[in-house]
C-alpha cells in the first residue's frame, strides 16, 4: 500500500487529469490505481491538500487543488463547520489555546485554522486528538473564545 504522501500526490494528480465530482469517484479512481482506501481517508486527503470545489463549464462542480494551498483561505463559514463538527473541547493556558477532537480529527481542525488566516494565531500544532493553537501574545483568551464560540461551546 502506498504511504500517505505518496496517496496524496496521485489524488493530486488524479483531480488535476480528471474531472473528480465526488469523493466515492475520487475512491475508485484511487482503486483503479491500485490504491484501496475509504471515504473518509479520501475526505481527509482532500482537505489536506486543501482541496477546494471550483464550478465547472456546465455548470458542474469538480475538485481542485489550488497550486499553493497555504496560501488559500478558507473562509469563516468553512472554519464554523469544521469547529463544529470535530472541536469537542476548548482549554487555555495563557496564549497557547488546546482544542480536543475525536481521535485521528486534529489534523483536519489545524488545517481548516491554518487557513483561515486569523491574525491572531501565529500557527497550531496538530496531535491525534489534541491541536495545539499558539495564539499572539496577550490574544490567548480572545482566541480561545471565539474558538469556543465558532464550535457552538459557548
């Protein structure tokens, strides 16, 4: 089986030679190369990759990986449905911010924040279940209730 970085780059290459729809077309496109994964593996690959739904001519929509994924932002909406489905706990210790997620979830969190582009975090640090959000100094408390409230906590 390949790894994950070598998995990510065919699912990159693959929604750059095809027109991938869906994440269950994404999946057999995968097969068809040889590599067997699940929805959810594909779901968190895509996002990742930062991944993004763009429309196509017809009026379809197809997934596309911008060619520099940090430097595109997710917008608020995006970040609101991420906190809500995944953030279970949100905890502070001065500026450093620990948000709690069901196991293997962490890493989707991160990204979602990463970009996000919220001035006040200088960045986060992904764990199983746990992300670490280091937060501008002094802006610990603020971040972490507008976290807490993004995630429907507070």
């Amino acid at each position: 089986m390949a790894g994950k970085a070598q998995r990510q780059h065919r699912v990159a290459r693959l929604i750059e030679e095809h027109r991938v729809t869906n994440q269950a077309q994404l999946v057999e496109l995968l097969a068809a190369d040889g590599v067997r994964v699940n929805q959810a593996t594909v779901s968190r690959d895509l996002e990742e990759l930062g991944a993004i739904k763009v429309r196509v001519p017809g009026g379809e929509t197809a997934y596309a990986v911008p060619e520099l994924p940090r430097e595109q932002v997710a917008p608020e909406g995006h970040l609101r449905r991420v906190l809500g489905d995944w953030v279970v706990d949100v905890d502070r210790s001065g500026d450093l911010v620990v948000l709690r997620t069901p196991p293997g979830s962490a890493h989707v969190v991160g990204s979602a924040l990463d970009r996000n582009g919220t001035e006040e975090v200088v960045g986060t640090v992904a764990g199983d279940d746990t992300l670490l959000v280091i937060a501008r100094e002094g802006r610990g408390g603020a971040v972490a209730e507008r976290l807490g409230r993004l995630a429907g906590l507070l």
